[in-house]
C-alpha cells in the first residue's frame, strides 16, 4: 500500500456546507481505502482550471455539486451512459489522460426508493414533478425500473414535453402541466427546487392516495412542505438524505470498485440533522 492516500474531493461553489467528506471519509475507514476526501471551492469561473490543477496535484477523482455539472460534462472526455442521458456529469474519475463523467444521482434515488424504503417501481405509475437538472438525471434509472407510465409535470409543459420525447425510447413517458393532473400515482417524485424555499409545487391533492410513494429530493430536519402536504392526502413520504448516501456510494465504488455500507452513514447522518 502506498503512503500516501489517494486524493479525492468534492468541487462546488458554494462548498463548506457538504455532507460527502464527512460520507467519504466513513465509506473509506469501513472499506479499509487507503484516501483523503476534501471540500474543494472552485471559483464560478474558474472549474475547468480548478480541476486541472486538482488532478496535476494527484487527484484520482471527484464529485461535483452546483454549479459546476453542465461543466463538468463538457469537461469529460469519455461519458457513461447514464451521464450522457443525464446530461450532467456529478462524478468524476481522473484515468491516466482521460476524464471519465459519469452521474450516480438517479441511481442513488432509485436505490433509495426499492432498497432502502422497500417500493418497487416496475409496474407502477409514477409522476416526476419538474424538468429541470434533478428531473432529468433522474429518468433514465427510472425507467429502467420498468414503470408501467412515468408523467413529468412542469410549469413550462414545453420542457417536460421536450425530455418525454427524449426519453420516449426506453420506456412509456408523457408529459403533462400541473393542472391537468387528477388522477392518482403510485409514486410522487418531487424534483423542483421548491423545498428550499418552503414552497409547494402546485398540484392537485388528488394524485395521492393512501396506496402513494411520495418522494422529496430535497432534505432537512424536519419533513419538506411537500412531504407534509403529501402525508396529509393519505401518502407515505420520504426524503432525499437516503439519495444523498446512496448517489455517494456508487461513486465510491466506481472509483474503488468497493460498495460500502450505507445503513450505518445515513443513520449517523440522519441523528446529527
């Protein structure tokens, strides 16, 4: 083993405010992995060069947070397939000359949803609320889940309609405004950004049911405006902080080729909220 530990960071801006040093560096000491995981503040303008000096500096891989995923899938010389449909990059992993762009979010949702909270997504009726970054890295895994329909409701129906047509050739997608939905789903994924400003996105109570999944991306101490609104209409809820984990965890086993154990660093995390 060598001396000195590989290096790994997250890059954002703003950055002190991450949880992944505090779930690499856990992932790393339950694996026995040899690393360092840092918080790396790139300026706004300034990533690409950030990175570069990164990976001259030893970097063998990163994550990447707001706003730096559109650029950081430019960046990327080689993409898997779920970046590429993403069209964002979150991870990072520095090969020789090459710059491999993957995105683990999607994955670590679904894995999230049917591992950890136990709801199968094949053969269910599922409803994406937003179109935005978070939706779409989100489809692909998604639908690989086998849902019976996914519908992505947005304000601006164009943009759901443009990623339903997008995506239309891996599974049965549409695209619908929040007005014309009455019916009820299976599973409610929240991917607006609403949350962070208490806010609600502006659906009708009559999608859920006390047989619904509803699913909030964002996370906090206490349960998101949706998440109330959701349970109130009969739903079982969730947050994002599993998918936070989980989207971790498949980074650190495409740069180790190790999967970690997530229950024990989502159950620390979940208590120091």
């Amino acid at each position: 083993m060598s001396l000195v530990p590989d290096r790994y960071a997250v890059i954002g801006n703003p950055i002190a405010h991450s949880k992944s040093p505090d779930i690499h560096t856990r992932f790393a000491a339950q694996t026995g992995q040899h690393l360092v995981y840092e918080r790396l503040l790139a300026p706004l303008d300034g990533f690409v060069p950030a990175v570069r000096d990164f990976i001259g500096s030893g970097g063998k891989g990163a994550n990447v947070t707001v706003p730096f995923k559109l650029e950081a899938y430019a960046l990327a010389t080689a993409l898997t397939p779920r970046a590429e449909a993403a069209g964002a990059v979150n991870t990072l992993k520095f090969d020789g000359d090459a710059i491999v762009g993957d995105n683990t979010d999607g994955i670590g949702m679904v894995t999230d949803i049917v591992r950890n909270a136990g709801i199968a997504i094949k053969d269910k009726k599922v409803l994406l609320l937003g179109a935005g970054g978070a939706a779409r890295g989100v489809i692909l895994p998604v639908l690989d889940e086998q849902p019976s329909e996914l519908v992505i409701a947005n304000r601006t129906v164009s943009k759901a309609a443009d990623l339903a047509s997008q995506f239309a050739r891996y599974g049965r997608i549409s695209a619908s405004s929040f007005e014309d939905l009455q019916s009820r789903f299976d599973i409610i994924i929240n991917a607006t950004s609403a949350s962070l400003s208490d806010d609600l996105p502006p659906v009708s109570p009559a999608v859920f049911g006390d047989t619904t999944f509803a699913y909030d991306m964002m996370y906090g101490k206490e349960p998101t405006v949706f998440m109330r609104f959701a349970s109130s209409h009969g739903a079982a809820v969730r947050d994002g902080l599993g998918m936070l984990v989980e989207q971790a965890a498949e980074a650190f086993f495409v740069w180790r080729e190790v999967r970690p154990e997530t229950a024990p660093v989502y159950a620390e995390l979940r208590a120091r909220l």
